[in-house]
C-alpha cells in the first residue's frame, strides 16, 4: 500500500495504481479528470520518488517543478505527503 498524507488526512492506496480516488477522499477538487483542465493539479511535499514519472498529458501542460496531476499520476509505494495547488 502507498499512502498519500494530505493537511489533515491520510489516505491509503494500492501501489502502482492512480492516485485520483485517494485525492478525491481526501477532498482535491477535480474537473475533466483527462489532463487538460489542471483543476487537479496537486504539490508533492515530499515522496515525489514514490510517484510515476510524468505522463504525455502531464508533460504537455508544462507543471512546474514538483507539481502533478492526480487525474494522471500513479503512485508506485511508500509515503507522499501533498496538497492541492488551491490550498497555498
Ligand atoms: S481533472 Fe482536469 S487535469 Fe486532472
């Protein structure tokens, strides 16, 4: 199991599966869930390792460094810590 530790929850999630329907327990705001709206678009605090390489779609919007889209992403194992980019 992975788990994605967000401000005030914590969310387990199978590994090497996507990280969306633990976002979405846990609250992040979602809108086309295809990589194109960036309504998901969440900060690794830390973890980033344990996270999939960037996709096409994710490479394609350009994120800054650090930055995901949990429509996209995929966690691989062990703990990241993250939040969305609405909660700065
Ligand atoms: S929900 Fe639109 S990019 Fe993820």
């Amino acid at each position: 199991m992975a788990t994605l530790q967000f401000k005030d929850k914590q969310v387990e999630t199978p590994d090497n599966e996507s990280i969306q329907l633990a976002c979405q327990e846990a609250d992040i705001p979602f809108g086309c869930r295809s990589g194109l709206c960036r309504t998901c678009e969440v900060i690794i605090d830390d973890g980033e390792e344990n996270l999939s390489k960037l996709n096409k779609l994710e490479e394609q919007v350009d994120l800054p460094p650090k930055h995901r889209l949990a429509c996209q992403c995929v966690a691989k194992k062990g703990i990241i810590k993250l939040h969305s980019v609405f909660d700065e």
